[in-house]
C-alpha cells in the first residue's frame, strides 16, 4: 500500500481572530509525521529566541 493511501485526511481547525481592528483567519493542520506537540513547538521557538537576545 502507498503512503498516500494510509495517512488519513483530517479537516484542518478553523479560527478566527481579530485583533487591533484586522481580522485573522487562522487555519490548522494536524501532521501524522510530527515529532513534538504544538506547545512542546512553541516553546522551543520562545525558548531559542531568548537564547539570541543573551
């Protein structure tokens, strides 16, 4: 069987934001691959820029 045929297609989440007056459409894709959760994500991102700024 091909890989395309054993991942599973899942609806991406839809958000929508508005902040200082502009309006945000923020759309969500999960990832079957993935190797770390949204939040582990974020906080590396966070974490590596206060590393730059030392």
């Amino acid at each position: 069987m091909n890989t395309a045929a054993k991942q599973q297609i899942s609806a991406p989440v839809v958000r929508q934001y508005e902040i200082g007056g502009v309006r945000y459409i923020v759309k969500a894709f999960v990832s079957d691959r993935a190797s770390e959760s949204a939040v582990t994500k974020i906080n590396r991102l966070i974490q590596g820029d206060l590393e730059k700024k030392k």
